[in-house]
C-alpha cells in the first residue's frame, strides 16, 4: 500500500502548533522566573543592608552587591545587635530557641497521641471529644487572648517560660494532620501486632508512630516555624525584655533609634530573625508544603 | 460513501528510557471491532491513546480516514474515547458531561438538546440525565462515558478496558451492550483490555501484543487455533497452553525421537515432512489431552481439582508440570484419589492437535505431528 | 465523604465492637484512649474554651483585677463598643470595623485570584517549577514582623517601589506615612506575603483532579486556558476555593502584626483596625478591660457568622462531599 500524499495544510499547522507550544514554555519560564526574582529581591537587600555600614537608605536603591557591602561590616553589625543593650537580642534568639522547641515537642507530642486516639482507638465519647477539638480551630485568637493575659496574671506567669509556652500548646491543626495520616496507615498491621499480644500503647509507639514519620516531619515544622514567628501573645506576655522572643525584639529594634531607623543594624536583626527559618525550610520545604495542603483535602 | 480506515505506521513511543511501543503498523478497516489485548505494560494502551493525541509519538505516524492526524489537537482527531474508570466530569450532571463536547463546538442549544436527549434513549439513560456522576452505579457511569463519546457522532471510538472497574455480573451484561452498541453505530471500535475473554467475545479482529511489539493478528478463532508465538499460546486460553520443551533427533525422516525435557523414555515422532528443529516447545491445550492407559505419555499424579462438569489435573511429565482438562468419567474420577499416591497414569494427546514451537525464538511451527508413539 | 457522615459510620462500628469485644480488652483500650487525648482535651479547655466564656464574663464588667477595681456593668461596656465615638486616645470601633472590612474584601479577593493564577502558572513538575516556586514560597515560612521590617523599606521614600515608579513621573511618596496610601500599601503587602501560602492549596486541589479527566477535557476540545479554567479546574477546586476564602477571611480580620510593627494604626487612624482596637484598650488604656472584652466578643460574632455562612455555602456546593 502506498502513502496518501501528504497533506501541506497539515505540516503547516503542525509548524504552528509547535511553535505556539514551544512559545507558552518559554512565556510560563519567564513569568516563574520574574515572580523567583519578586520573591527573593527584599530578601536579597536584607542580605545586604546588613553587610553595609550606613545606616541610612540610598535614592535609589542599590542592589550592587559590591558598593559597601563587606564581610567586616557584616561581621560588625552582627555583634553590634547581638550586644546591643546588655544582650537584648542575643536573649531573645534564645527565648525564641527554647520556646518554640519546648512547644513543639509538646504540642507535636500530645496532637499524636490524641490524633492516634481519634484515628484508631475506641472509647465511649471520642466522636464528641473530636468535635470539640474541631470547633476550636474556628475560635478566633481575639476572643481568647484577654481572658488567657488575665489568667496568666492570676497564675504569677507573666513574664515567665511556662506563660510563653504552655497557652500555645494547645493546636487542634497537629491534631487533624495525625488523625488524618492514622488513618491512612492499613489496620491490618495494627491488628498483627494486636495479635502478637502488644498493648494499644505498645503499638502506639512501636508501629504506628514510627510509620507516621511524614507527618510528624509535617507537624514539627509546622509547630516550630509558627511558633518562632508568633508575635502577639509574646507581645503581651513578656513585657520584661529577658523574656522577649525575636518577633518583639525585633519591633522594639524598628524604634530604639527614635524616628531615625538605623537601617543596616535593623536589616542585619531581621536576618537573625529570619535564617533560621530559611534554612529549615531550604531542608523541609517538601514537609512543610504537606502540612499545608492539608486544609484542601477533603475531610 | 468515502471509508474511514485507520492506519499506524511505524508509530515508537518512548517514556524515557523505556520504549513503550516499536515500530508498530497496524491498519483497521472501517467499522470493524478491533480488539487490542495485552498483559498491562504490552503497550496497548499507548496505542489507544496515541491514536487519541494524548501521547506524541517519537516517530511513526497515524492516519484517520486518509488524513495524517499526528499532530492534531485530540478534539480535532474526530475520535472520542471511553475511559476506563469513566472520567465523568464530576462537578457536571450526566447531561451536561454529554453535552460538553456539543458545547465546545458552539452547536444551537436546540440541537444540543436533541442530541443529547436521542443518545440518551438508545443507551437506556434517559431517566439518569439530571444526575451527578457519584448519584451513578459503576454501569450506568458506563453507559454515561458510552453516551458522552457517541453523541460527537466521531469516526473511531477508543475504549480504554471500560469493562475492568464493573463486577462480574455487571461486566456480562454491558459485553452484550457493548455489542449492540456497535451494531448501532456501525463505527470502528479500537477497544484495548487485557482480558482474553472480552477479547474473543467482542472483537472481529484481535491484535497481540507484548513488550510494545504486536504478536499476532487475526480473528478470535485464528488466534486461538493457530497461535503464532509461545507468548500468544501461552497467554489465550484458560487454563493457559502447556508448554512441553523437548529435543528431536532426526531418525530415518519423517521420523523423529523425541525427548521431552527431564523426562528418561523418549517417543518416536512421525511428522507430516517438515523439518523439526533440534529444540523445540509442544503446545498442547488442557481440554485436548484424554486418558488413555495405552497412550504414549506417562506421568505421576501431583493435584487434581474438581471443577463441576469437568476434573483438572496436573502431570508432571519430565520436569514439566502439564495441565489437563478431563470430562468426568470414572476413569477421571479414579485420579481424584490418585493424587495422594502420585500414582502414574498414561495419557494421550492427538497429534495433529499439538502445536510445535520453535525452541529458542518461540515462533510457531504449525502442527506438523502425524503419529507419536512409544518407542 | 463528609466529616459527619465519616464519623456517623464510625461511630456505627465503635457501637458494633463494643458489644462485640470482650470487657476487659475494650476497657484497656478506652483507658489508653482517654489518657492518649486527655493532654490536649485539658489544654483545649482551659486555655481555648474556658478563655472565650470568661471573655463573654468579662465583658459584662468593669474589669481592672490590678487594682481591684471590678464591677458589673451589663450591656453598658457593648453600647460603648458599639455607640462609643472616636476619643483622642484612639478611632472609634466601628470606624475600625469597617477598615477591616474594606481591607478584607480587597486582600480576600486579590489575594485568592492571585494565588489561583499563580497555581495553575506553577502547575508542573518540571524543575525550574518546582525551584521558584520553592522561592516564591518562602514569605509563607517569614515571620509577619520580619515581613514588615522589610516592606517598610520597599514603601519607603527611598525604596524600590518609588524607584519602579519614578519613570512613569510619579513623584515619590512614603507610602506608611500617607493617610490614602498606607493602607493600601499594607493590603499590597499582604497579598504579596500569603498568595503563595493559598497557592499551595490551590495546587493540591489542581494535582487531585484525575489525569483521566484532564484527557476526556482534550478530547471534547476544552483546550484554552480560560475554557479549561471555566469548565474544568474552576468548577473541580470549588471545595479549594471556599477553604481558601474561609482562612483568608478569617485571616485578615484578625490583622495586627502589620499595623502594629508598621503604622501603629496611623497614620491619623487610617490603618486602625479592630484587633488593634482590643489590644489598645486591654493594654495600653487603663481600665477599659471590659470594653476591650466586649469588642473582642463582637468580633469574634462577627467572624463566626461569615465562616457559617460559607461553611453552609460550601455543603450546598460541594459535589463530592
């Protein structure tokens, strides 16, 4: 059989088609690409402002990184703001270290054992005891920060670890994510090792847990990058400055100076601020995107 | 009235590293049902949705109704495929998951409406149109995916094993629907499955393939009377085709000894003339191996399994384990009871209905067997 | 499947077990089980449920407990939310609600457009996708204040903002520092800062829908942008939408961090909103802990009526539960 001749119009179009295609690849890049470029700029000036060693704005902005950005003047606006005051700032990054790990131990530790409970054990009331947890991600953070100030005033804990820590333990969010993942993990190998003889707690922690690594990666950074950008209740908890975290030491930064913002030490305190989450998501950007897109699934 | 033939030529398709498809030709008349089965990884279905213009080829080409269609968008192919698990829209309700395609080509809303209601009643789903694909049994979803692809009226219908995610019972009646739809809309059907049994049922013609390389093509019947290759003996047919390797040594020709592998005795051999080669595979169907105490082939007793009307058993014959379908007499009954002394029993096999393979590459030979005997 | 008819079934089976099990097996479990959820069922109740009702309690009195100055007042501290005008100490709370309502309905839309757009933009998994949309994302993983500090700077006299606009003979402005503009320079801010947050919702609902459904769209020719955005990812992320527009809203009527760190509520009010409100009376204001209390509960009605409105919304719509 011989080939139909074939049909100009055709390769015509088929030209077209590859072009037009090859020309959205190349239009999508280069808008990805810009956003990257939109994205990283303020973080890229932060950067260096902070190698810099004026403290005043330039018109306009410059972004040569070789104009009076050095590693000296980095170095030197580091201990400037690390001991500024009688180490303030210096305090407050190991408030804010010790804070947001005890309350995402905690937090990740208690929302995995009630998120197993509601997954996988049976008890009489656990449906209403879940739905209780559910209502409580809709209460809005306004309505709960006066009363919990005055009871922490009642307690003797303002100005105090366990204030900063315990009232933000509480995170129906790593509750649902371990629920959810429970659920997800087949029965059957709970119920091999029911048969084995282990008790619930026993399969707890040697089988279950350990299968449930995504999410507790999800929830522990989750947990801890939330908890170091909190900035309103160590607002109003810590009005002693030794037991400020970064957020509010940072703020306080912004108008030590008067008016008169001291621009490369105020860059150089929000990058001490901001690294380390930077480097925990340049880690775990994958966990942390999980957790996420955990509010579009369905539940 | 001009034919809408389909035509592939020398259609690879790679997923990278991996080829998925070779070179692969394959022409089908119009309005025939034409069957693609394979096991999964066989590249049937890269065929199906090549033809579709969901895939690009990396080189080949197909041609629909004399038109290289390549590169065409899939919605200027004039195809529409049924999927296997449905793909209804599910945010639509089942009319407008048929009228969409109406829709996008900017048809009168009157007409639409007539189309869509006329394809309804043909298939059986006019009662269903308001509802949403979750509100749809697994079958009625079916016959909504059926209406979706015929209401475009297109010159080739892809179906993707529409019958694989529906239970057993549902699967038989929707066969029987799925032959009268072709008979309605006389188009031809490329249907892909991996299930010999909708295979033979359905298809006018049925295509083989392995390993992104067709094996045979050919009607039911010719496929599974004349297997072209081991592959395709082996995969038609329930239980499959027992595959006996074996050596020949040329006596005084046509005479042949035969030794099958493992076993000690070997058998005299008279072919119809054709030169056997030094290895070969026998291909004997379960249902054409008899019980017969005088009969040329001899072997222990390993399982047997009463399957109603008939017994299935295994011999072992050399190192081969050989399946046998028997009626139930008494005698096929007696094995039963055999099984446990692995008792020796002696079978025989017409042999112009054993099929002979090339040892190594597998080709068939025919059934090139006068006589067997013992020596 | 729904949450509830999820739990119904549920419940169904736990009913079943209990009276299937043997008592002392099903008694050791229900013992691990209270104990697993009792830790955060007790830190729920004393700090998340026992703090909304003594809020609803505090708000029905003159509350100063450091001076001991505490007695019931009624309604009186609502009337003072409701009806109370602007004092010098600060603007008045329904000025301050209807600055959180015009930002909200403005941030809200923009920012769940964007983040629609920039979804179905990164909406692959080719590499250059995958990194600058790990770039793009990164204000989601930023502290609100740091966010701030650097945007103060990019609405400065000097910042990048005048600079793009210098050519087009705009004359510079600092942006905080102007009534007209400093709102809408924080609006700018924000849906700069979580468009990406809700794109990951977005792309999530996208990657979900079935590659089957994608290719029977092909085949019945919806094959532009837009028609495929208007019949088939649209309609399919309904569920996505609605979530999105639930946490943003619920999201930007809290708004503080900004404010606080940025314009302090200035300049002359324009930025007021109702968080900032609270906060100023419960602590910088003496004894207007009550008022602060009440307007909190407002608030708080506020917020809980539009999420029920779309949480009803969102049943009618959803199409597969």
């Amino acid at each position: 059989m011989t080939d139909p001749p074939p049909a100009p119009l055709v390769h015509r179009r088929r030209i077209l088609w590859r072009l037009a295609h090859a020309w959205r690849q190349v239009v999508g890049v280069v808008v990805m690409l810009l956003l990257a470029g939109l994205y990283v700029l303020p973080f890229y000036w932060m950067f260096l402002k902070a190698g810099r060693d004026s403290i005043f704005l330039g018109y306009p902005p410059d972004f040569n990184p070789f104009s009076g950005t050095s590693w000296s003047n980095f170095v030197n606006n580091f201990n400037t703001v690390w001991g500024y005051g009688s180490g303030i700032f210096a305090q407050a990054f190991s408030n804010s270290l010790f804070v947001a790990l005890s309350v995402t131990v905690l937090s990740v530790g208690f929302g995995s054992l009630a998120g197993y409970a509601f997954a996988r054990l049976r008890f009489p009331g656990r449906d209403l005891l879940f739905y209780l947890v559910l209502a409580t991600l809709m209460i809005p953070f306004p309505v709960i920060f006066i009363s919990n100030y005055f009871f922490m005033y009642q307690l003797g804990w303002l100005n105090s670890y366990q204030g900063l820590i315990v009232p933000q333990v509480v995170s129906a969010l790593n509750v649902f994510i371990m629920r959810q993942y429970f659920l997800t993990i087949p029965a059957d190998v709970e119920n091999a090792a029911k048969l084995d003889g282990l008790r619930p707690w026993n399969i707890f922690f040697r089988i279950s847990a350990p299968l449930a690594k995504p999410a507790f990666a999800a929830s522990i950074i989750l947990t801890f990058i939330g908890t170091w950008n909190n900035f309103l209740w160590p607002l109003v908890v810590s009005t002693n400055p030794s037991f400020w975290t970064l957020p509010v030491a940072l703020d306080f930064f912004k108008g030590v100076n008067g008016t008169q913002i001291y621009w490369d030490q105020m860059m150089m305190a929000t990058l001490i601020m901001v690294v380390p989450t930077l480097v925990i998501y340049a880690f775990a950007e994958r966990y942390f995107i999980q957790g996420i897109s955990f509010f579009s699934v369905k539940r | 009235m001009r034919t809408i033939p389909v035509e592939i030529r020398g259609l690879t398709v790679r997923f990278g590293h991996t080829l998925a498809l070779q070179g692969l030709d394959m022409s089908i008349p119009e309005g025939e049902f034409r069957v693609i089965l394979g096991p999964s990884g066989s590249g049937k279905t890269t065929i199906l949705r090549s033809i579709a213009g969901l895939i690009e080829p990396e080189a080949g080409s197909i041609w629909i109704g004399g038109r290289d269609v390549t590169l065409l968008y899939p919605s200027e192919r004039n195809v529409a495929m049924v999927f296997q698990n449905y793909a209804l829209y599910p945010h639509m309700t089942a009319f407008n998951n048929i009228a969409l395609n109406l829709r996008m080509r900017h048809l009168p809303r009157d007409e639409i409406d007539r189309k869509v209601t006329g394809v309804a009643e043909l298939l059986h789903i006019s009662p269903l149109l308001d509802r949403t694909p979750r509100e749809l049994s697994g079958g009625e979803a079916q016959r909504v995916g059926l209406a979706r692809a015929m209401v475009r009226d297109p010159a080739v219908y892809l179906m993707d094993e529409p019958l694989s995610n529906l239970d057993a019972k549902l699967r038989g009646e929707m066969k029987d629907e799925l032959r009268r739809f072709h008979r309605i809309v006389q188009k031809t059907i490329i249907y892909v499955t991996h299930d010999q049994n909708e295979a033979m049922a359905l298809g006018d013609h049925i295509v083989v393939m392995d390993r992104g390389r067709k094996q045979q093509e050919g009607t039911p019947k010719e496929v599974y009377d004349r297997p072209g290759t081991v592959f395709v003996a082996k995969f038609i047919g329930s239980p499959p085709m027992n595959m006996i390797p074996a050596r020949t040594e040329a006596l005084d020709r046509p005479r042949y000894r035969l030794s099958p592998e493992g076993s000690p005795a070997g058998l005299v051999l008279t072919s119809n003339g054709d030169p056997l080669p030094p290895e070969v595979q026998l291909g004997i169907r379960p249902s054409s191996i008899r019980l017969d105490p005088t009969g040329p082939w001899k072997g222990p007793v390993e399982y047997t399994e009463l399957l109603g009307p008939q017994i299935e058993v295994h011999f072992r014959v050399g190192t081969t384990r050989v399946v046998a379908i028997l009626p139930r007499t008494s005698a096929a009954e007696g094995l039963l009871e055999a099984e446990a002394r692995k008792e020796v029993v002696s079978f025989a096999v017409e042999p112009a209905s054993i099929h002979v393979f090339e040892g190594r590459t597998g080709e068939a030979l025919g059934n090139p067997i006068l006589s067997l005997q013992s020596p | 499947m729904t949450a509830r008819s999820d739990l119904a079934g549920a419940e169904e089976k736990v009913a079943r077990w209990w009276r299937r099990t043997g008592s002392s097996a099903r008694a050791a479990e229900a013992r691990t089980g209270y104990l697993f959820v009792l830790p955060i069922i007790a830190l729920l109740v004393i700090f998340t449920l026992y703090p909304v009702v003594r809020s609803f309690y505090i708000s029905f009195y003159h509350w100063d407990p450091f001076l001991h100055d505490v007695y019931f007042l009624g309604l009186s501290n609502y009337y003072t939310v409701l009806a109370g005008p602007a004092t010098p100490a600060h603007p008045s709370f329904d000025f301050a609600l209807l600055n959180v309502l015009y930002y909200t309905a403005v941030v809200v839309s923009a920012q769940t457009l964007a983040a629609f757009a920039l979804a179905l933009l990164f909406n692959s998994r080719r590499m250059v996708s995958r990194v600058t949309r790990a770039i793009v994302f990164i204000p989601a993983a930023t502290s609100s204040v740091a966010m701030s500090a650097l945007f103060i700077w990019i609405f400065s006299y000097q910042g990048p903002v005048n600079a793009v606009l210098a050519p087009l003979r705009v004359a510079p402005l600092n942006w905080f520092q102007s009534t007209t503009y400093a709102f809408p320079a924080i609006m700018a801010m924000n849906v700069f800062s979580t468009a990406p947050y809700f794109m990951i919702l977005f792309l999530a609902g996208l990657q979900a829908i079935p590659t089957s459904i994608q290719e029977a769209a092909s085949l019945d020719g919806v094959r532009s942008l837009w028609h495929r955005t208007r019949y088939i990812y649209f309609p399919m992320l309904r569920f996505t939408t609605i979530i999105v527009a639930i946490l943003g809203i619920t999201g930007a009527m809290q708004l503080f961090d900004q404010i606080f760190v940025i314009t302090g509520g200035g300049p002359a009010g324009s930025t007021y909103v109702p968080l900032f409100y609270i906060y100023d009376l419960a602590f910088t204001a003496q004894g207007e802990q009550g008022v602060a209390a009440a307007a909190s509960v407002i608030l708080f009605i506020i917020i809980m009526a539009i999420t029920l409105t779309q949480r009803r919304f969102l049943r009618e719509l959803s199409w597969a539960g």
